[in-house]
C-alpha cells in the first residue's frame, strides 16, 4: 500500500511562519484581545496538526456531523455565526488538499496516478452520472428545488466521494476513520436514547432516518472490521458497543435502515462461508451478529414502551403491507409516490422531466418532495439516460468490489457490504442529496480497491524481486562450480 512519511522540508515551518504573521495581524488591525488569538492560534495548529496526522477523523465528523448541529447549543451558534455543515466541509477539503500538497512533496507515490490506480473507470461514471443530473437542471420545471439538489449533490456528494480516494491511504487511515465513527456513533446513540425518554426532540417528528443510517454503518463496521487485533479485545469492544448501538437504532424509529441492515449482515454471512476467510474472523463475525441480534430484540422492549406508540405503529404498518392489506402511515404514501413515479416514467421515459421535477409532476409545485426511492427518482427526472448512467456508475463500483474479493478474500466482506446496506437505504427514503452516505461509502469501497491492488502489486514485486535473487544467486553457484582450476572460464 501507498506508505506515508512525516512531513518534511520548509512546509511546516512555512505554515507555522504564516500562522505567526496572521495572528500578529489580526491583533492589531482588529484589536482583538490576545487570550482570544492565543487559543485561537493553538486551536488551528491542532487543526492543521489533525489533518496531517489523522485526517480520515474528518471524514467520520462530516458524515455525522448533521446530526449534531441540531443540538441546542450548536442550533445558537449556527443562528449567530455559520452553518456547522459548512465548517465541516471546509476542514475536510483542507485535509484532503493538505495531504495531496504534502504528497506531491514525498517520493513514495502519492501522485494523482497513484491514488486513483485502477479506479479511474470508477471516477469516470461518477462525472457522467453528475454530468446527467446537471443536464437534467436545463430542462426541469422545478427551478428552485432543482437548482438546490444539483448544487449540493455535485458539490458535497463529491467531496464525500473523493475524499476516501485521497485521504485512505494505509491501514492506519481505515482504522482512524473506525474508531472515530465508533466514538460518534456511541454519542450519537446515546443522545437518541436520551431523546426518547424525555420526550426532548425539538420536533414533533420523532423519526430519524439519517441517524439510523450511521448507526447501522457502524454496526457492520464494528463486526467486519478488526478494530482492535486480539480477538478476546475485539469481542469485548461487542460487548459494550454493540448492544448501545442496537437500542440507538431502535430509538431512531426508522425502518429503512433496519431492513438494510437486516439484508447486509445477511449478504455478509454469505461472503464469510467463501473459502479463505479465517476460522476465528468467521467466529468474531458470526458472534458479533448473534450477539446484535440478541440486543436488538431486547432493544425494542426497552425502547418501544417510550416511544408513545410510535413503534407500535410503524411496525403495524409493515404487517399490514405482509399481509397485502392497504398500508396505513408513511408505507402507504411511499406505495403511492412509487405508483406516481412510474407513471411518470411512461410519459417521459428518454429525458425524464429534469432534476426535481417530480415535485411538480406530483403536487405542482417547486418545492423539496421526493418519491423516497433513488433509482425512481432518477428515472424520472432523469429518464432512461441518466438511469443508465447510474447503473454504469454502480456496476463499474461492483465489478472493481468482486475484483478486490477475488484477489484478497472474502475478509474484505466490509466494502461491499457498506455499498449494498446504503444502496438499500436510498430505495426507501431521501433524494440524491440525502443520500451522502451511499456517495460516501462508494468512495470508501473504490479507496479499498485501491488500496488492495497496490497491496498486491507490492507483493507480486517482491516476489519478482526474490526470484530473481534466487536466479541469480543459482546462477552464480554454477558458474563458480564450472570455472577451471586456475580461476578462468573454459
């Protein structure tokens, strides 16, 4: 795998110069008190200090940052000063910029050829894909909503898709980006529980689909990803994790990422009975699922009696819908938007009626509506050409997944799994912006492409290299053994 240095050289010291000269400025043309300039000062150097040595714990705060700044603190920061999405974004940039710059400076292959070896078919369908959606916006008869999905799929979609590219480099940035998510997502679970016993949601809609979503990415993250190497620590990591995790999904009240979650651990079971996959991964993982399985049933006799009958309902709804009975609540309105949507598409199904148009076709207005289901949603307002460049995007993603499992076995059943539980989330709910995590961990799975080709490149190299030493050194056996008693060759 691509190896990192230190940072070395005039870079440093030109950044901590630069730093120097802006706090001296700052404090004297704005008059600023100099306590301020003081933390404030030391508060970049560890900022920059972060993005140097841990940069991938920016990608797990700009996944899940979103649903923090809803907090009542960060409501009132965000109302005087900026939005916390935006902060986020920004720093992420810079630490994807600052270790571009920094390799460029290396001499172990941090060139853009290096970080996108392989991959590049992968790159290519994204542009195309966002290529569509942005011809879409020329023709759309949403203008407003249209414009404001465009503008942030493309621009935040990709930032969250190529910063895994950039930033997951080496084992160590995998493991960062881990253990960082673990930690927000233990808060993050936690703040939900709080939620639901005290009743403190600041809305009346209790249900968090987005939440649900990064707790259950990190629930196949904690059991198809060794965050620790000893198996006894690994299980013990399940133990308290696992089950906080499993009552915070439940305290989301979101069914979609429930079922995605159900139907990734189920495709992940399957990846683990390939051969190659060691006997004691396959035990922690099998484990890790029984032992979740057991939380979450548990989880939902904790959780539900204080949900005020909302549990109750949802999961009323989802019997109805097995039973072929006429869906209540949200089920039956997203039956309804998917029948809309596909009449839609039979009315226009070449260009479809441009990005956001189905919130005129469907209320006649401009406003921010969705059918709750990506691939309808690109079908309608993309029609069949955008259709089709997603499906090429999302197969190109595929064949480089089952690629990568060829070559490193099926211990590497993270990748794919992460792709199928996002992908099965964006058939129930949100558009193409909501949907940044399925963006997100398309990146993640083409960086760990990546990152085994060159792992393998670098095997099969020094495999080359000692055979030909071997040669060599049979070679020159040989030769001394046919040289003449007097030291020349016959």
């Amino acid at each position: 795998m691509l190896q990192a240095k230190s940072p070395s050289g005039l870079l440093p010291y030109l950044i901590t110069a630069g730093t120097a000269i802006a706090l001296v400025v700052l404090n004297f043309s704005l008059n600023i008190d100099p306590v301020w300039i003081l933390l404030g000062g030391l508060l970049l150097a560890f900022t920059l200090l972060a993005m140097l040595k841990f940069p991938a714990v920016f990608m797990a705060l700009a996944i899940f940052i979103a649903n923090f700044k809803t907090l009542q603190y960060f409501v009132q920061f965000q109302e005087n000063y900026v939005d916390l999405t935006l902060v986020v974004l920004l720093l992420l940039s810079m630490a994807v910029l600052c270790n571009f710059l920094l390799g460029l400076t290396r001499s172990e292959g941090w060139s853009l050829r290096a970080l996108f070896a392989g991959q590049g078919m992968g790159v290519v369908a994204w542009f195309l894909f966002v290529g569509m959606v942005a011809v879409g916006y020329t023709y759309t008869a949403a203008p407003d909503y249209g414009w404001v999905k465009l503008a942030k799929f493309s621009a935040i979609g990709s930032v969250l898709f190529f910063s895994p590219l950039f930033l997951l480099k080496r084992d160590e940035d995998i493991r960062h980006f881990a253990v960082a998510a673990t930690i927000f997502a233990m808060l993050l679970a936690a703040q939900r529980l709080y939620a639901v016993f005290t009743h403190s949601d600041v809305t009346e809609d209790v249900t968090r689909i987005g939440a649900g979503q990064l707790l259950g990415m990190t629930i196949l993250l904690l059991l198809y990803y060794r965050l620790v190497d000893r198996g006894f620590l690994r299980m013990f990591l399940l133990l308290v994790c696992l089950p906080l995790l499993a009552a915070g999904l439940v305290a989301c009240l979101a069914r979609g990422p429930i079922v995605s979650l159900a139907l990734a651990l189920a495709l992940g079971a399957l990846v683990f009975r390939g051969k190659g996959s060691s006997v004691s991964g396959r035990r922690i993982a099998l484990s890790g699922m029984a032992l979740f399985i057991a939380s979450f049933v548990l989880a939902v006799f904790w959780v539900a009696p204080a949900t005020e009958g909302k549990f109750q309902q949802k999961t009323a709804q989802l019997e109805d819908l097995v039973r072929g009975a006429n869906p209540r609540g949200s089920v039956g309105a997203r039956l309804e938007f998917y029948r809309s949507a596909l009449t839609a598409v039979a009315e226009k199904p070449l260009l479809g009626r441009g990005t956001g148009g189905w919130s005129v076709y469907y209320y006649g207005q401009d406003r921010r509506a969705y059918p709750h289901n990506l691939l309808l949603e690109v079908l309608v307002e993309q029609g069949l050409l955008g259709f089709t460049a997603l499906l090429i995007f999302l197969g190109t993603l595929f064949v480089a997944l089952k690629r990568m499992l060829v070559m490193a076995g099926p211990q590497l059943a993270l990748f794919p799994t992460l792709v199928v539980f996002c992908l099965s989330n964006s058939m129930f709910s949100g558009d193409l912006d909501d949907n940044r995590l399925l963006w997100f961990c398309c990146g993640i799975a083409l960086a760990g492409c990546r990152m085994v080709r060159s792992k393998m490149q670098e095997v099969l190299a020094a495999s080359s290299r000692l055979a030909t030493n071997r040669i060599s050194y049979q070679s020159a056996v040989g030769l001394q053994s046919g040289c003449s008693g007097d030291g020349f060759l016959p």
